[in-house]
C-alpha cells in the first residue's frame, strides 16, 4: 500500500470512530433525556424528590422516610404535602424524655384517644394503617376496622422498666403500643386473645405485624417474648443499626 492509500485509510478509520463515538454520546444523552423525563412523570422513584404520602411505595420510599429522622420540619411538609391532617404541639418533657417533637394525626381511628409521637412515627402508623391494616381488614371480613385500640406512646422509662440501661423509645414518644382492633360491625380482636388462637382472627394479626416491619424500624409482637404478649411494640428508632422484626 503506498502512502497515499494508507493516509486515506487512516482518515477514514478515524472518521468510522468519530462517528461511532458521537452516536454512543447521543444514544447516551437521548436514554439520559428519557430516564429523566420518566422520573418527572414518576417522583415516587426519584430519591431526590420530595416525599408525598399519597404516591405509590415503592424502591425510593424507605430512604425517603429515613430522611425524616430527627427533622420535624421536614417530617411535617411531608404530611402537608400529602394532605394529611395533623396538629403540633409545644416540646413537653425534659432531659432524655424531652419531647421535642409532639405530633398528633387526625386521620387515624385509634382508641381510647389519638395521642401524640413524634412525626416519623405519625407517617408510619399512617402508612402501615393505610397500606395493611384497612386492606388486610378487608380481605379477611370483607369490613374494615373501625377502630385500633393503643395502650399509649409516652412513658418516660427505660426499657422494660429498668433502673438502668438504655432508654425506651416511648421516652421520647417515639414508639406506640397496638393492643387490639374493632371492626366496623363491632367484632373485636385481640392481640392478647387472638394471637395463638387457629383462624381468621390470628392470620390477620400476623400479617398485620409482617406489614408493621414494612413501615416501623421496630416491630415487636408476642413471638418476641412474653413482655409483648398482649400487644405490638411499633416504633422508629434510627435504622443506624438496622430494622427489627419480631
């Protein structure tokens, strides 16, 4: 091959790669473009779009409810967003059972009361309440629940009760105790009754704590010990060490 043949060859590999490397950049930005017009469609799952309760869960949520951690603020524009009724109330307590963050839901149907926690614990029981308690309701009695019975979220302690040790969740109202549920015809369920007794009643109860480890950093139910033996323990401790479920 003379020179000259070979200058033109070289020309045209380059110019072949040119052309190869400028329809690799443009396939890149067209699947960039796309991806980008689909997460605006779809925010739910852009982590870097802000939380609204009323989109579908799906891979981006839990990081998205984990930024709630420690931030009231942000934690209460997720509740306005979602056009969640709630109501916040002045810090009461002092020390390690200092309440800094005291929020009470108006959409949930819990008895005797609707006591105040803190807000990520609000958008979990309202998740956990939408998402499994009223349709895991529905599929077992074809009703929904009427009411969920509580046997509190604050108690400045330490867990179990100790002199000593690290402080439970429900110090700071971080945490709520689910004692039992009524349906809408008045059918009664129990967590201390029903756990271990065959049926419909107990399957419910077992799905509904499965559904609680979706929403709550804790879930403790009677097959974690017998200090839980009448009720769920649900709470949103820092997910540092991982979630528990029981």
């Amino acid at each position: 091959m003379n020179r000259t043949n070979a200058f033109r060859l070289s020309r045209r590999v380059g110019r072949f790669r040119w052309d190869r490397a400028l329809i690799s950049m443009l396939c890149v930005l067209a699947v960039a473009a796309g991806a980008h017009g689909w997460l605006l469609a779809h925010p739910e799952h852009d982590p870097r779009a802000p939380l609204d309760l009323n989109d579908p869960v799906v891979w981006a949520t839990q990081a998205k409810l984990d930024a709630l951690q420690g931030d009231p603020g942000l934690c209460r524009a997720v509740l306005e967003r979602s056009g969640i009724e709630f109501e916040v109330q002045p810090p009461a307590g002092e020390g390690p059972c200092l309440r800094a963050d005291r929020t009470r839901l108006g959409d949930l149907p819990l008895s005797p009361d609707t006591p105040s926690i803190t807000c990520p614990a609000a958008v979990a029981l309202y998740l956990w309440e939408r998402d499994t308690v009223q349709p895991v309701a529905e599929r077992h009695f074809d009703q929904p629940v009427a009411s969920i019975r509580h046997l509190g979220a604050y108690s400045c302690r330490r867990l179990y009760g100790r002199d000593s040790g690290p402080w439970s969740e429900h110090a700071t109202a971080n945490a709520i105790d689910i004692s039992g549920f009524v349906l809408s015809d008045g059918t009664e369920i129990s967590v201390l009754s029903d756990w271990d007794e065959p049926g419909s009643k107990s399957s419910f109860l077992r799905e509904l704590r499965d559904g609680a480890c979706d929403a709550f950093a804790t879930t403790l139910s009677p097959d974690y010990n017998e200090a839980h033996a009448d009720h769920f323990h649900l709470d949103q401790a820092d997910r540092g060490w991982g979630s528990v479920c029981r």
